[in-house]
C-alpha cells in the first residue's frame, strides 16, 4: 500500500517556491529576449514581419492545444514531472533556435529550408514547455488558501515580470560578445533549472495511479468561462502591442535595427518593471478583491492602449508601454486566482491548463490578423487592442462576477487547504 501523502514543511514550501521563481524567470527571460532581438535579426535574414510572426504560430497553436492535457496530467502524475518536462523543452527549443540563427548568418542552408526548422524548433516550447505554467500554478493552488491565492498566482506571474526585465539587460550584455550568445545562455539557464527541480523541488502530492473518473473541466463550463475570455482577451492585447511594437517605432520614428533594439528594450523593460511592481508590490498590501483588481488593471491598460493611437514619440512609447504594463500586473494575476477560486481543489490543474492555454492565443491571433492589419493600418492592431479592453471592463463590472467583491485576505494560513486536499 502506498503511503499517504504528507503535508510540506514551511522550510520545504519556501525552497519549493524559490525553485519554481527561478525557473519561470528563464520563461519570462526568454519571452522578452526574443521579441527584442528577433525583429532586427529576422530582417537582417530576409524576412518578412508576417514570417517573423508565424515563426511562433505553430507553437502558439500547441501551446492552446496541449496547456490543458499538461494541466490534467498533472492532476495524475504530480506537478514535479510536468515541470520538469516543460523546462526541459525549453531549454532544448531556445538552445537549438540559437543553432539555426548561426547557420542562417553563415549561410548554410537556404533561408526557406532555415525558416521552415526555425518554426519546427520554436514548436518543441510549444509541445513541451506550455506544461511548466500549468503545472507551476496548480503547484501553487495545492500550497494555498483561497484567500492567499490572488497573491500566491501574483508571486508566480511575478517571476515571469522579472524575467522580462532581465531579458533585455541579460541579452545585451551577452550580444556584446556575440548577438546569438543570449539563445546558448538561456538554454543553458533553463536545463540547469530543470535539474535544479529533479534534485531539489518538494512534491507533496502523490500521483495517482490510475485517473480519477469525473467529468472532464470543459472551455463551456459556466464557472470558469468570463475568466477564459478575459484571459484570451488579455493575451490578444499584450501579443497585439508586444509583436507589433518593434516594427511600428522602426516605421512610424524612422529607426535603424539597432535603434530600434535599444528603443523597445528599454521600454519592454519599463513594462516589466511596472508589471513586477503591481504583482510584488500592490497586490499584496492593497487587499483588493479580484474584481477590483481587474477594474484598476483594465482601465491602467485602457490608457496605456490610448496611447499608441496618439502621434507617436519616444517617450510616448515608453510611457504606453509602462501604464500597459502596470495593468496587465493587475489583471493576469486576477484573471488566474478567479478562475482558480471558482473550481474544487481536484480540478486545480485543469483550470491552470486552461488559463495558461488563453496565453498563447495572442501568439496566433498577431500572424492571422494584427500584422496583416498593421500592413494596412499600422495603428489598427493597437485599435483591436483598445476594443478588447473595453470589453474586458464591460464583463468585470457585470453581475455575472459579483461572487468576487468579497475582499482578498493574505493573513490566512494554508493549513486548512493542505488538509482539505491531502484527503484526495
């Protein structure tokens, strides 16, 4: 007979917690990277702004698709292997996409052949790495009471806001000994960290053996279904500003590939930084509800949003893009904590495949329509952006989301979660 499940320690669910910081932090480091450098680099290459962002189609589309198997199998497995496994792909994804960029620069092979394996190698993140966000976020709803999950989710996102603030200032002082040198040290960051979680990470949960037979979390379930659209949604805005911003500033300001690097570095960075200070600094001492937070996080990216239809300036930019980052800080965090919070503890790691699934619909919807928009209309992805927030605002203020005015409270402990789900 196995044994019953045991509760962590607090020394143990702080190294727990520290791991996973340090792994989503190479995922947030490796998002902002390749928007900065891949652009200029792409160009250089010979292709076209459409091709850059279909590079990433293929691993948005299984990032949708496989966020929920990961989430469920994580339910089964154990969080740790799930975790485990999306750090390993990508490590090797971003490792071997470097390979492909110093081949193309050399001239190795033909540049379709190029692109064609560059899609491939960019699909391994999708396959495997959208398993780490799942399961990262199910690990933290298993060490958390309701009241504590709006911050614990926060804590997560987080990491991923650090992330992106060290991706520019990291990948611009490794380009200065290589432009591709950033690619090698994340990969290399990133399997280092899935060793780090074999060796180190404490997992609480036994897998179980065989699946449990429930119905399985459906897209349609009325629980969760503002807190998907509200996730899609926010995933369209941030993908719509992040993908098209370097090439709207090179086009509309009339810089140069380096210029433009520097530009949208600085201001990615700004947005992380404003990011990092609403999820560290806000959330847990404003002791706001989710409903709240989504109002003040919507109406800070309504400004933000506003900003980029305005004639365009450096500082604007900047500006744009540090409000924007300041509410999305407010909203992920909220959109996450109220999905969780509407669903039992069994289905914990379902609903975080499903949020972390909404993520990467931004990816598909930017080659499908913002850049083909932005061929035509270069405001026009940030007008689409505008819309969805205000129809994000119209959702979060309707009755429908009334069970969340109740006030957030980080002083509970996570005694009576640990044992509510320790019985399963």
């Amino acid at each position: 007979m196995s044994s019953p499940p045991r509760t962590t320690t607090p020394k143990e669910r702080t190294r727990g917690l520290s791991l996973l910081f340090i792994c989503l932090l190479s995922l947030g480091m490796g998002q902002s990277l390749f928007f900065a450098l891949l652009p200029p680099i792409a160009r250089d290459l010979g292709l076209s702004e459409v091709q850059v962002s279909a590079i990433f189609t293929l691993s948005a589309v299984l990032w949708v698709v496989m966020s929920p198997f990961w989430g469920r199998r994580s339910d089964i497995w154990g969080r740790k292997p799930v975790i485990l496994m999306g750090l390993t792909g990508f490590g090797i994804s971003t490792g071997g996409f470097g390979i492909l960029l110093v081949l193309g620069q050399q001239g190795v092979m033909p540049l379709m052949t190029l692109y064609a394996m560059m899609i491939f190698v960019r699909a391994i993140f999708g396959f495997f790495g959208s398993g780490t966000p799942s399961a990262a976020q199910a690990y933290i709803a298993d060490r958390t009471s309701r009241e504590e999950r709006t911050s614990g989710v926060a804590a997560i996102g987080a990491a991923f806001g650090m992330g992106t603030i060290l991706g520019p200032g990291f990948a611009a002082v490794l380009a200065a000994f290589h432009l591709f040198a950033p690619f090698f040290a994340l990969s290399i960051f990133a399997l280092g960290g899935a060793i780090t979680i074999a060796l180190f990470l404490p997992e609480r949960r036994r897998p179980k053996e065989t699946e449990v037979e429930r119905p399985r979390l459906k897209i349609s379930d009325k629980r969760i279904r503002p807190f998907l659209f509200m996730g899609v949604a926010v995933s369209m805005i941030q993908a719509a500003v992040m993908q098209v911003a370097a090439f709207f500033v090179m086009d509309t300001l009339l810089l140069d590939g380096a210029e433009t690097a520097q530009l949208v570095g600085g201001g990615m960075m700004s947005m992380a930084i404003a990011t990092l200070f609403a999820q560290l600094v806000i959330i847990p001492r404003a002791n706001l509800s989710v409903r709240a937070l989504l109002t003040y996080g919507i109406g800070f990216n309504i400004v933000g949003v506003g900003l980029l239809l305005i004639p365009m300036s450096m500082g604007v930019f900047i500006c744009a893009l540090t409000l924007q980052g300041f509410g999305m800080g407010l909203m992920r965090p909220a959109v996450a904590a109220g999905g969780s919070l509407a669903v039992s503890p069994e289905e914990q790691g379902a609903v975080a495949g499903l949020n972390s699934s909404t993520a990467a619909v931004g990816i598909i919807f930017v080659p499908v329509v913002a850049m083909p928009l932005y061929l035509i209309l270069p405001t026009g992805p940030f007008w689409i952006a505008f819309g969805l927030s205000i129809a994000m605002l119209m959702l979060a203020r309707s009755p429908a989301l009334d069970v969340l005015e109740s006030p957030i409270d980080v002083e509970e402990v996570e005694e009576e979660t640990l044992s509510r789900v320790d019985r399963h």
